[in-house]
C-alpha cells in the first residue's frame, strides 16, 4: 500500500480502540451524512468481514453512528453517539452480514428520511482511511483525500467535456475522475477528485450544465 504522508501510517488523531475499525468507520458515517446532505432520521447499517465480527468490542458501532451525527474521528462525542443518537431522533439498526465482501472491513450504510434514501458503501482501509466503493448502485472510488465532486447526469454526449470545462476555467486540477451509467443513455455519475477547494461559484455553474441534474461535494 502507497502512503501519502507519515499520517497515513500512524492514523489520525482519534478516538480508539481501532484505527481502522473505530476512525475509518466514522469516517465512512460521516462521509454518508455529508453525501446525504443532512441529518439521516435512520440507518441501517449491514458490516461485513471483520466488521461484522468485532463491531460491538471494537467500537464500529458507534464510531459509525457518530460519523452520522457529523462527529469527527477526535471528537470525544463518539462515545455517547448512540444516547446523541436517541436525542436527536436517529433510530438505527446493525446487521451483521455472513456473506464475503470484497473487503473485510466493510459497511454498507442504508440512511433516509421522509426525503428520500441514500446507500453507499464503505471499506477502511487501515491508518484510519477509508473508500467509498458503490454508492445508490453505482460503483466508484472516492478517497475522501481530496475534495471531489458527484455530478449526477443524464448519459449525453458533450456533457463530460462540458464539466471539464467549467472546472478549467477556475484553474482547478482535476486529480482523479471517473463516470459511470446504469445503462446507455440512462442516468449517470461522474465522480472528480480536485486539487484545490471548491467554491459556490463552481456548482452553481455545474448546475446550470445541460443534462446535470444533482451535484453534491464533499471536502477533504
């Protein structure tokens, strides 16, 4: 595994006992609240592997529910996630899966409201880092090293080279992209990873883009 920074070896700042069960796993939560958008009024949270095994010691279970309260992996908060929780109205349920996943420390986080769902999956990876690998059925990559981007659009010709465009004219680099679509000519995603931080200005052109429908950020 390629580290970025000393950082990435000895894991973050954070509340234990785990870097990758306790940190990553908040920070899967707290990535699905920020996707989401706001406060989720429940979750259903399915682990798998080594998640699915050791959730209740190894603090998962609440790390994850702290990362829904928009708690970071520091915040002493964590511990009373589940009371925090119960206050603000967030019921949630964990599941423990049998089956393999491509990762053993993996979550699939289930979260809505009288708005709507979201699902997204999360793997942590070790050193309290953590990837977003599918997200409401699409699969992607998202580090959460860098802000990023998630264009939802409609499968249309022009429209890639359109928000490329919007992004170089703010003399923003692109770090990392990739587009995926249920089917040709369906809805699609594009996930971009940027080098520098992304501004109002920025979205509310992506917005007025032909064939965007939904962009959502996420910060660093």
């Amino acid at each position: 595994m390629k580290f970025r920074s000393v950082f990435d070896i000895i894991g973050p700042v954070m509340i234990g006992p785990s870097s990758s069960h306790t940190a990553g796993a908040a920070r899967i939560g707290r990535v699905a609240r920020t996707l989401f958008g706001r406060q989720p009024e429940w979750a259903r949270v399915h682990l798998y592997g080594s998640f699915a095994e050791t959730y209740k010691g190894h603090g998962t279970d609440v790390a994850i529910i702290g990362g829904l309260l928009d708690y970071d992996t520091f915040d002493e908060r964590i511990k009373s996630a589940f009371a925090d929780a119960e206050k603000l109205g967030l019921t949630f349920e964990f599941i423990p899966e049998e089956e393999e996943a491509v990762h053993p420390n993996t979550a699939r986080l289930v979260i809505g409201d009288s708005e709507g769902v979201m699902e997204l999956t999360g793997i942590s990876i070790g050193g309290g880092t953590m990837e977003v690998v599918e997200l409401n059925g699409f699969p992607l990559r998202l580090s959460g090293h860098y802000p990023a981007l998630l264009i939802v659009h409609n499968d249309r010709s022009g429209v890639i080279a359109s928000v490329s465009n919007a992004i170089a004219k703010l003399n923003i680099n692109i770090a990392h992209m990739e587009v995926d679509r249920k089917e040709k000519g369906d809805m699609a995603l594009m996930v971009i990873e940027v080098d520098q931080m992304i501004d109002a200005a920025l979205i509310n052109e992506l917005e007025s883009l032909p064939n965007v429908t939904q962009v959502s950020t996420l910060a660093n």
